[in-house]
C-alpha cells in the first residue's frame, strides 16, 4: 500500500515543512467566519428580548415573539468569507511560483521534460494547489453548515424568520 507522500507532488527541492505550516495557518484562519458569524447573531439575538423590571428592582430578558431574527445569510454575509475567494486567487499565484521554482537555480525543468512521465513536471506544480484549493472549499462548507445548525437550534422557534 502506498503512503502519500506530499513531496512527490512538489517541486524538487522545494521546502514541505514551510509550505505545510503556511497552509495550516491559512486553515485555521478560515474559522474566522464562524468568528464573525458569531459576532453578528449574538448581536441579532440579543434583539430578540425585552428588558422588563424585575421582582427585585433588576431587569430580567423577556422574549418578545413579534420579532424575528435575521435571516441566516444576512447574518452570514457580515462574516469575513473574503478569506475564502484570496485563498482561490492565490493558488494560480502560487501554480506560477511552482513553474518558476523549477527554471531557477538547479534548471531542473530540462530534466523534469526528459522523464519518462510526460506529466510528472505539470503534476508537480499543479497537484498542491488544487488540493488545497478543495480543503479550503470542504472546510468553507463545513463552517457555513456549522453556522446554520447555530443559527437554526440556537433562535428561538417563534422568532424564525419562516
């Protein structure tokens, strides 16, 4: 059984562990839409309720069922997704990095066209990138559905918008 090994889809001599931690990074800023979304809906939320007196002199949050919260993509288009269409932009930046990578210093592109895989020098520059561009827009999927089960269980039954 072959293990994938992510090198084997890189320019030669080209840096993984650098690569690697830069792509993680850029993962994990990915959460800041489900930041921002929650940012927004404990805002909306929060309109949802009236303050009333209390017993004791305080004020107590009472539900008022005559409001609705924001519908859920009003809500969601307040939370940074530009982090998503910069990730696509760059991948065919970082496509032109690779192909450059291999034209300069060692010239290995001359003997990356002498193999005996025509392909292996386009599948270099082209097999990271649209992994990652597929990773970015799976976990992007996962955060929008992740804000919705929020948005959904989470607004009282009376003040949905439908």
């Amino acid at each position: 059984m072959k293990i994938f090994d992510p090198k084997r889809h890189l320019p030669v001599g080209w840096d993984w562990e650098n690569t690697q931690a830069k792509l993680f990074l850029w993962h994990g800023l990915s959460t800041m839409t489900l930041i921002g979304f929650l940012d927004g809906y404990i805002d909306a939320r929060s309109l949802l309720y009236n303050l009333v007196p209390g017993p004791t002199g305080t004020y107590i949050r009472e539900l008022d069922p005559t409001r609705t919260i924001l519908p859920f993509w009003d809500l969601l288009g307040g939370a940074p997704l530009w982090g998503l269409w910069i990730f696509l932009a760059v991948m065919p930046l970082l496509i032109w990095r690779y192909y450059r990578f291999h034209t300069q210093g060692t010239m290995a592109v001359y003997t990356m066209r002498r193999l005996p895989d025509r392909w292996e020098y386009h599948r270099r520059c082209w097999t990271q990138p649209i992994l990652s561009a597929i990773v970015e827009l799976i976990l992007y999927a996962i955060l929008v559905g992740l804000c919705w089960l929020i948005w959904y269980f989470a607004t009282p039954a009376p003040c949905r918008p439908f």
